[in-house]
C-alpha cells in the first residue's frame, strides 16, 4: 500500500512513515522542503499520484485567527488532488476535545478541518489525540515571567509522539473509520500539577503557580481534554521524562 504523508518531515509524520515503512508499506513524506505546499497546492497532485492513502499532518504556522485560513486552504487542495488521484482513505490527526472549546481560534480551525473532511468525497479517519508530551516545554514557556510559571489547574492526559504516530500508522493502514478515534495518554494530571512534577524532575527551580487565568488552556473549561475511555498508548508521563 502507498502511503503519502504530508507533514511527514516533521514531530509526528517523521515517525508515521518510519513505522507504515516498518510495517511493509510505501510510505514517502512530503513537505515544503520536498517541494509540496499544501497551502498554494503546489507539488500537491504529483505527490498525491497513485496512493491508495492520504495521510495529513500538517499545522497552521499560528495559534491564532490565520489558522483557520490555514485549514481551510490546506483541505481543499487536498481533498481536490486526492478527488482526482482516486484516494480511498484519507486520514487527518486532531485533538481531543476539539469541538468543545469554541473559545480558542486555534480549536475552532481544527474544528473546520474536520468537519471539512467528513463532509469531503473521499472515505476518511480522523484521530484525535491528547496533549503531547513533547509540547510541555513550550506550555512552561508561554507563561514563564521570571522564575514564576502560571499554569491553570486544567486536566490533561499527555499522551508520547511516538505512541500517537503508533496510533496513526495503525489506522493509515486499516479501512476507514468513517468517524473518529481518541487516543490518550495513560495517566490524568492537572496541568499545574504537571508542571510542577517536569521542572522538579528536571532540577528547573521555577515555581509553578496556579493561576485560572494563565496562557492558553485557561479557556479550557471542565476535563474536555482527557478522555478515560480512549485508546491508550503505552507510554506514561514519568517514563518519557526519565
């Protein structure tokens, strides 16, 4: 089976096509650094050409309102070129919990992505996964003043981005869901919490406060980003730190 795999450079596609190649399979990543732009289409039909499987991993450049100009241009490229590849399966990676928090923009344009693609012509599979362990670092950052970190006591499930291109390699190469897959990590943390737990193991002396209010997740409201009945990767939060 051919895979093509955009974004496949990068934290997540890399590894989606190390493991479909490990599993038998014609996996070839495209990028802007291989000459795809899924945003102007350029380079997009010749990648697209003779793959029984479209795989997309690629993100808006900004958290902002310009994400969803993103998405939206990104998917009807897409979905054109795999229209006229003859695509059978179409897979998009998300996030859990997309459509419950209207009030980041960054959500709603992964919103739109989705709702782009399953009202789309090709047969589709949309994961979504939790908060990356890798991505905890930037958390801490975003609302580092000093040596004080503001967090919100949000809930999270980190899941690893190994276990999430696990995850999108196994659906890659099965039929299409037709509908939605949650993967998450094994253990449930209040991101306060979380933070705390990094920097002590990692002999940061920042302070972690909690603060409602602080950085993006603090429009987060209840525990719509975790979710207890999904497929679990492996990989707990402690382990990846060690």
């Amino acid at each position: 089976m051919k895979c093509a795999v955009m974004g496949g450079t990068g934290l997540i596609g890399s590894r989606v096509v190390e493991k479909l190649t490990a599993a038998g399979h014609e996996a070839v990543p495209h990028a802007p650094s291989t000459g795809v732009d899924v945003v102007s289409g350029r380079g997009l039909d010749a990648a697209v050409a003779g793959s029984d499987v479209l795989v997309d991993l690629t993100n808006s450049p900004t958290f902002d309102e310009a994400s969803a100009a993103f998405f939206r241009a990104s998917m009807d490229h897409l979905l054109a070129a795999a229209r006229r590849a003859a695509v059978g399966h179409f897979v998009v990676l998300s996030i859990v919990g997309v459509d419950q928090v209207p009030e980041l923009a960054y959500y709603r344009a992964k919103a739109l992505q989705e709702h782009l693609l399953a009202t789309g012509p090709i047969p589709y599979s949309i994961v979504r996964a939790t908060q990356f362990m890798e991505f905890m670092d930037s958390v801490l950052s975003w609302t580092t003043d000093g040596d004080t970190v503001r967090l919100p006591a949000t809930p999270v499930q980190p899941i690893a981005a190994d276990d999430v291109a696990a995850a999108v390699a196994e659906v890659a190469a099965g039929p299409p869901l037709r509908g939605i897959r949650n993967i998450a990590g094994p253990d449930v943390f209040a991101l306060d919490e979380l933070g705390r737990l990094t920097l002590s193991r990692r002999g940061d002396h920042r302070t972690v406060v909690t603060n409602p209010a602080a950085g993006m997740f603090a429009a987060v409201k209840g525990d719509v980003l975790t979710d207890r009945d999904a497929y679990f990767g492996p990989t707990r939060y402690t382990d990846w730190l060690s």
